[in-house]
C-alpha cells in the first residue's frame, strides 16, 4: 500500500494543495512529531497565504531536525512574505552551512537580499545559484528581476526568456516578460506572453493586471479594465493593481476617479515611487502643481535615482516658467535612464522654446530611436519643422494612424502635427481633414474629463462683468489704485498678434517679457478672500464667478493688497527692468479690474482678421483652451470677445493701444516705434532684430517668432473656406468694421 506522505507529496507536486494539506494533517494526527509532513504542510499553508501558520510549522519541524537544510531555505521564503527579512537571510545563510552547493537556498538568499535594497549582492547570488544549475528557470526569472531594477533591461530580458525556456509553464516568468515587453512598447509579444501566464495560473493576480497594461497600451481600455477588476477579486491586497486602474482612469481623463484610486494604492503600497510619481502625473494635469512636486519629492527620498520623478519636476518647473531647473530635471532623469523617451521629448520641447532648435530636434529623434510609437515626439517634430519635415516622418505619421487600437490622445496629437505639415507644404485640402479629426478627437477629450466648454456660462461672466464694470464703478474708484507704470498688459484673443508684439517689445534693454502670466485671472479670483471680513459676505448669482460680486464691492485697501502682491510677483521674475510685459491674451476679461489696480499700466490691444484667427485656433492642440475645438464655440467666444472690447472702449479710464496684426506685418517699424513709445521709452534698433533676441517663448507659435516678419499668415483663411465656410460668414456678419 502507497504511503500516504507519498500520496500527499504527488498532490503537492501538481497544486492540489487542499488535498496535499488534507492528508499532511492526518500524518500529523497519527504522528504529531513528523517532521517532514509538518514541513510540508507548513509549505503548503505558506502558499495558500497562511504566512504566521507556515513559521510555526516549519519552525517546529526544525526543532526535530536541526540540520535539514530545506527546511531553512524554505522558511526563509515564509519570513520573506512576512516582511522579516533579517530573519530569511539568516534562514538561507544557515541552510548554505548545512549544504553549501544548494541552489534553492542560494536563490531564496537572493530574492532577501533584492528586498532589502542590496541588488548587486543579490545579483551574485542568482548568478552563484545558476552556474551550479544553469536550467534553474526561477533563478533566471529573480535574476531578471534585479537587473531590471539596475536598469539593465536588454540583460532581464533576456534573462526573463531564458526562465521560459528552460520552464515554458513557469506563469511568472511569462508575466514579468510580458510586462517589461510593454514597458518597451513591443506590445504583440508582450500580450502572447501576459495571455500564456493566465492560462497557465488562471487565478495569478499579476498577471491579469500585466495583460491589463498590456492591453491599456493597445488603446483596448474596457478589456484592460475587466482584467484589473479580476486581479482585485483575486487579491485586492496588491496596491498596483489599484494603481494601473488609476492610470486607465486617467487615459480617459477621469482625473478625480483616478486620484482616489492613487489614493488606494498608497495605503496599501505607501514606498512604492512609482504610484507617488503617477499620482503627481494627475495631480500636475489639474495644475496643482505644489502638491504634484510634493509627491515627487516622495519619490526621490524613497529612490533618489527615480527617473520618472525628475522627468515629473521637470515638467512642472519647465510649466512655472523654471526653465534651468527643468533642464537639469530632465538631464538628470536621462542620466539615470538613458532610453527614457518622454524625458527626451520634454527636453526637446523646452530646447525649442529656448531657440535651440537643433538640440531640439536631436531630443525629438533621440525620443523615436528609444521608442518608435511616442506620438508626441513626432507631433513635436511636425510643428516644429512644417515645411521641412522628411517624407519619411510623416509616412510614419500616416502608418501609426491607421493602428486601430491606437489610444485617442496619441491619435489627437498626430492628426495635428500632420496639419502642421501639410499646411506648410500647401496641402490645404488634406490638413483640413486631419484637423477634422483631431479637434472632435480633443473636444471628446474634453467632454469626458467633464470640462466641456460652456458657452452659456461665459455669455453670463461677459455681461456680469459689463454690469459690475460700468462708468459708476470707474468713478468710485478713481485715483485709488497704485501708481507704477512697471506692468505692461498685451491682450486680446489668443494667435491675434500677442506673442509676436511681446517679443519686439523684450527686444528692448528695459523691458522684461513675462510670457502669459496667469497674476490677472489668480487676482481676481483671490478678491473674496481679501476682501473678508471688510465687506459683507454676498452670496453669488448661480453660475455666476463668486469673485464678481467682491469686484464690484471692491475698496482702496484691497485694491492696494492686490495690486502690491502683483507687483512683487512680477519683481520675483524679474527685478531690474523698468518694464514687465505680460502677454496673457485672456487679460482682455480683466481690463476693468486691471485699470482700476494699475491706472498708470500700459495696455497694449492687438487685433487680426478674425477669420485667421479662427484658422489658427483650429490648427492648434492647446493644453487649457476648451472651445478652440468646436466650430460653434470659436464664434460664439468672438461674439463675447467683441461685445466686451466695445464695452471696454467706450467705459475704460485708462489709454488701449490697438495694434492690428495686419498692419505690424506691412509696416514693422513703424508699430514696433509706436509701441516703445507707447511704453513711454527710448527707440531701440533691438526691436526690429526681435527673431534674435535670446529669450525663452512659451506658445504655440514658438517657431514663427524666432523668424524674421512674414506675410503668409495674412489672409491665411482664404485657404480653409471649403471646410471652415460657415463659420467665417458668422463672423463676418458679427464683425463690425475695422473689429
């Protein structure tokens, strides 16, 4: 008759551990002093989880016997799962005493010592274990495992085939090729390999969130989906699995869902630097970027040479205007990761902005060598060339956009930068299809994120602001606001001319260019807290801006509050140049309030055939402007444009400089001399040289600028009336002459 320890272990060996653990539990009855069927079924508790169970099994059946050397090793792995990993290492080294070439122990010393932070020990360890056993197909997996961690991935992965060759049913292997295959973005293989790991472990939770990413990245979010809801059913213990939901949250741009699921991640996995540095992602893509820095800087203490996290200071430095610490933030992520794609595409953008252009496309190309698919980078590349964008670069363009499964966001960006290209290459036709398809793919972007643009809604702002800003309002309030003539305010509807006027004015040694600063919009929301407690607290219209209502009761003291703390943010920039300009073309909604704080300002308004300015919103992919996408919004928003300029010319107490961006092209100088002397300054011959003054430019027409006066972007519209026809006939009829 089979013994029944025999029949256990034959259970044991194929999984059927219940069964195995059913009859090492009547051994044990029998015999309560068998040491092997103690140690078994401590293992046996050890894989169904029973951690606590399993130490005081093996550990009893050590008291029966001292020397036998698997039961250290494999007590070593219970106190690993438990986290007591001084306790391992001591298990496997007093193992390796007792048997010295036992390639096990040596392996389970390894994964102690690659918990614990000591990699390149470990590393030794699972090289030690597979030259006394070269087919040892988990050595191979662990070993993958730290290499990965050292950033030697082409050694992991080949390390990673290795364990599924020498074992083609070991589902962790299979897994964590999968897994790494996607990081690298070979995503067919990767999907093979995260698919065999589920057949052949239908219930390994890792698994099914590996395939999970895998099939993220393929642009298939629902069948992603199903798999991260499978792999918390199996165990909702693990915090990634709730952070590769939050992510497919935030593809989809449910940014307040997936910061709650970054939020589980954290309280179940708090040293991961990982999760600290994608919640950051979130958090910067609401701008609030101090909290966003915060969890980066989580993420540097936890791993000082966290890539992501410099990548994610970078890009939030770099959106502040910090560019030098951005620089450095990139640079270093791409020391410590030297294939990291989107590090070298966000230098690359940062480099156009400081007219380094060559730089800037070597970062570009450098992005695409790392990873052939990153839309971004070749979108960049197609903005910034246009005309001078290879054959090759936009065929490759056109393929990756006949992928199916390709993500919407990827294929937003590539439908505009070939746009771009074909507008510069006189494609008219074609480029309005491809902005066809790009602005309904971002304005269904924006839908989903729930911050649809809200015509309504800016219809009552404008008129609020008509009714607080009347002649009564500037004659209560004149002589109160404070006398600098510092801040120089260039307005108007963005791709009007802004951009190009503030760069012929930071030609001039006194004059500072700001860029679009946000001080106006973040003044007058910052009204109702000035104003507490000095005026009665008034509950707004609903829809209505609660900083309306404190405008309209505004005074001398908070009014000099205001006014002082933007003056010393603009001094934080720059605190020499007699003049700061500031280009935030939205400015125009705050000019009453702008003129009341700042009477002695210089407000510059530029102005551009409506019609080219509707062509260029069209054909550009902003990051904040929600109704550049739809073609009833743009006129819409001109309407409101326009009845607020009239109200502002009519009612103003303060000189509006109008500068037609028509004008500018056919007569430079004389503009650019009427604008010095506007800002009350000496000519400088500086101004005409503006494409070579060395300065930062932050905005979509970064390019255009550094280049000397052009005409093509006069009448630019007359290219685009078979698609955009309806629209220029709207605002044609609501244009009033010379508007």
């Amino acid at each position: 008759m089979q013994d029944p320890l025999q029949i256990a272990i034959q259970h044991h060996q194929v999984g059927r551990l219940q069964e195995a653990g059913r009859i090492y539990q009547s051994v044990l009855a029998r015999n309560p002093n068998h040491p092997d069927a103690l140690h078994l079924l401590g293992v046996v508790a050890h894989q169904l989880g029973q951690h606590q169970q399993a130490a005081q099994l093996i550990s009893r059946a050590l008291t029966l016997r001292p020397t036998a050397a698997a039961y250290y090793a494999n007590l070593a792995e219970v106190w690993r799962a438990l986290g007591q990993l001084d306790k391992a290492v001591e298990c496997c080294r007093a193992a390796l005493r007792l048997q010295p070439n036992y390639p096990e122990a040596i392996n389970n010393l390894g994964l102690a010592l690659l918990q614990i932070g000591q990699t390149a020990e470990a590393i030794e360890q699972f090289q030690a274990a597979l030259r006394l056993r070269p087919n040892f197909a988990m050595a191979h997996n662990n070993l993958a495992n730290a290499l990965r961690t050292q950033g030697d991935l082409e050694a992991a992965i080949e390390h990673f085939r290795k364990a599924v060759e020498c074992d083609p049913k070991l589902a962790e292997a299979h897994s964590n090729l999968g897994q790494l295959l996607c990081e690298r973005q070979q995503l067919p293989e990767a999907l093979t390999h995260c698919q065999q790991a589920i057949e052949l472990r239908p219930t390994f939770a890792e698994a099914h969130s590996n395939l999970g990413n895998v099939l993220r990245e393929m642009g298939k979010l629902d069948d992603a989906r199903r798999h991260y809801v499978e792999a918390l059913r199996l165990n909702p213990a693990i915090g990634m699995i709730y952070n590769n939901m939050a992510q497919l949250l935030q593809e989809e741009g449910k940014i307040p869902e997936a910061l709650a699921w970054y939020h589980e991640a954290l309280a179940r996995d708090p040293n991961t630097p990982r999760i600290h540095c994608n919640l950051a992602s979130a958090l910067s893509e609401q701008d609030r970027y101090d909290e966003a820095v915060a969890e980066y800087e989580v993420a540097l203490r936890l791993d000082p040479n966290c890539p992501e996290a410099h990548n994610g200071i970078g890009f939030v430095r770099h959106e502040q205007g910090r560019d030098e610490e951005a620089k450095k933030h990139y640079q270093t992520a791409l020391q410590i990761k030297p294939d990291f794609a989107p590090a070298y595409c966000n230098l690359g953008t940062l480099l156009e902005e400081l007219n380094d252009l060559k730089g800037a496309e070597e970062a570009f190309r450098t992005a695409l060598r790392h990873d052939p698919h990153h839309a971004g980078a070749k979108a960049q590349l197609a903005t910034m060339l246009r005309s001078k964008l290879p054959d090759e670069d936009l065929e490759a363009m056109r393929q990756q956009l006949t992928e199916p499964d390709l993500l919407p966001g990827k294929r937003a960006v590539l439908h505009f930068g070939m746009a771009q290209a074909l507008d510069a290459r006189k494609e008219y036709a074609e480029a309005a299809e491809h902005l066809r398809e790009a602005n309904a793919l971002a304005l269904e972007a924006w839908r989903k994120r729930g911050e649809g643009y809200d015509p309504e809604r800016h219809h009552q702002f404008v008129s609020e602001m008509l009714e607080t800003c009347s002649p009564a309002f500037f004659t209560r309030l004149r002589g109160l606001g404070v006398d600098s003539e510092r801040p120089i305010f260039i307005v108007g509807l963005p791709r009007s001319g802004t951009t190009l006027i503030e760069q012929i004015l930071a030609s001039h040694s006194q004059i500072f260019g700001a860029g679009e600063l946000r001080f106006a919009r973040e003044d007058f929301e910052s009204l109702p807290a000035v104003m507490a407690g000095r005026v009665e607290n008034v509950p707004p219209k609903e829809g209505s801006d609660p900083a309306m209502a404190y405008l309209a009761r505004i005074d001398r003291d908070a009014i000099h509050t205001v006014a002082q703390r933007h003056l010393d943010r603009l001094h934080a920039l720059n605190s020499t140049a007699l003049r700061v300009a500031d280009k935030m073309p939205d400015n125009y909604m705050y000019l009453g309030m702008l003129a009341v704080l700042f009477p002695k300002a210089k407000f510059i308004h530029c102005r551009r055939d409506l019609r080219d300015i509707a062509v260029s919103c069209w054909m550009t992919n902003f990051r904040q402007i929600r109704w550049a996408n739809d073609l009833d919004h743009i006129a819409s928003r001109f309407r409101e444009y326009q009845r607020l300029m009239k109200h502002w010319q009519a009612t103003l107490p303060v000189p509006l400089l109008h500068v037609d961006y028509e004008e500018t092209v056919a007569d430079t100088e004389g503009v650019a001399r009427r604008l010095v002397s506007w800002c009350g300054l000496e000519w400088e011959p500086a101004c005409l040289e503006f494409h070579q003054t060395e300065r930062p430019v932050r905005t979509a027409s970064v390019t255009q600028v550094r280049q000397p006066i052009y005409t093509r972007s006069v009448a630019r519209w007359k290219h685009y009336e078979p698609a955009l026809g309806s629209l220029f006939a709207q605002l044609v009829a609501d244009s009033p002459a010379g508007a």
